[in-house]
C-alpha cells in the first residue's frame, strides 16, 4: 500500500508523472461546495471507478501551458474547514451503485495546519 503524505504528492510533481487512465489531478477549487462542482466530483470518481480504477488527487494544480497539459505544476493545498474528508464522503456516496473499496487519504500539509491535499 502506498504512504500518502506530502512529499510522496510533490514527488509526482518532480518527476513529472503525467496523467492516465489511472491517475487524475484536480486543483483544490474542484472541491467546492456547488451544485456544478459536486457533480463534477460525482462524474469523475464514478468514471474512475468504472474504467481501470486508480487515483483522483485533490489538491495538485496542472500546468496551464498547452505544452505540458496533463503535468502536475504544484500543490494547491485545500483549507480542511472550507471541504472536509467527511464533506468529500457525503458527495461520494451518493454515487449509486456504491463504490466499494473506496479510500480517502487527506494529507496534512506542512504549510498550515489547516491545509490538507
């Protein structure tokens, strides 16, 4: 099993991995408590779990160049009170079937002890 924490997300940073089938990046303003947003968290894990399967980041920004589309750029550290790992699970569950074997792993930042990723 994979260690989430910061310096595993910001070595997908260093190393350039790009997105996959099986590997999505989402900046912290997916993660906003709109209608249209939650929706579109809804649509990207369902899609995700029905294809291949793999990992949705919240909280790594991609570049915005066309020359590196699909490269992770930064950290885009999410405010835990503004959208909690709880906040996260009540929109996910109502993904119907349900997800099985589902994981959320918020990672504590060391820029404040409020941001997680």
């Amino acid at each position: 099993m994979k260690e989430w924490n910061e310096a595993a997300l910001q070595q997908y940073i260093d190393d350039e991995i790009e997105e996959s089938l099986t590997l999505e990046y989402k900046a912290a303003d997916a993660l906003e408590k709109t209608d249209g947003k939650k929706k579109e968290i809804t649509k990207d894990v369902s899609a995700m779990a029905n294809s291949a399967g793999g990992v949705i980041i919240y909280g790594i920004a991609e570049y915005t160049n066309p020359d590196k589309r699909h490269l992770p750029e930064k950290i885009s550290p999410i405010k835990r009170k503004d959208f909690s790992k709880e906040t996260l699970e009540q929109v996910i569950n109502n993904i119907h079937p349900r997800i099985n074997d589902l994981v959320i792993y918020p990672v504590n930042l060391s820029s404040d002890p409020d941001h997680i990723d």
